[in-house]
C-alpha cells in the first residue's frame, strides 16, 4: 500500500485527470480493504487471546482449589492484599502445582 501510494504521489502530477481520479479510488479502496484486514486480524488475535487467558485462568483456579483444599485453607485471595506473611503466601505451591501438569 505505502509503495502503491508513494508511486501515485510521485505520478500524479503527470496522470490525466481521469487516470488520477481512477488511481485515487482503487487506493482508496486498498486502504479500506487493508484497514479492514487489520481490524479483522486484531479481533482475531484478541479472541485467541482470550480463549488462552481463559484456559489458563482455569488451570490456576484448580491449582488453587488443590493446594487451598490439601492445606485446609478456609479462604485464598488473588488480589487486593496489602501485606500478606511469607508464612501464608502460597504463591510457590501454586506454581509447583502447575509446574506437574
């Protein structure tokens, strides 16, 4: 597209004017077509992104639900803590857990 447009710049000023409006339009239309393209690919990416995230979301979940359940803990939390003792963070069993899958 970029090479398509630079070639027009350069060649415009020498096109007849109908030869100019036509060459205007089909790249018009290449940059819908290209923004289109990109748009697509973006949501594409993001959906994947999302099923993968979400996967992964799963898969911690039960490795929390495992370790919480093996150490008895009657509570777990993900996010919004302040401060939390080395003695009860159980950040590593977690990742050891999802480490054996």
């Amino acid at each position: 597209l970029k090479e398509k447009e630079a070639a027009f710049s350069k060649d415009a000023l020498t096109m007849k004017d109908s030869d100019r409006d036509a060459k205007d339009k089909a790249l018009s239309q290449l940059r819908v077509d290209v923004q289109r393209k990109e748009r697509e690919l973006r949501e594409d990416i993001n959906i994947r992104r999302n099923e993968e995230l979400g996967g992964l979301q799963e898969q911690i979940n039960k490795a929390v639900t495992s370790v919480a359940k093996a150490e008895n803990f009657d509570l777990v939390l993900y996010n919004g803590v302040a401060y939390a003792s080395e003695k009860i963070d159980i950040t590593d069993k977690i990742l050891k857990s999802l480490g054996k899958k």
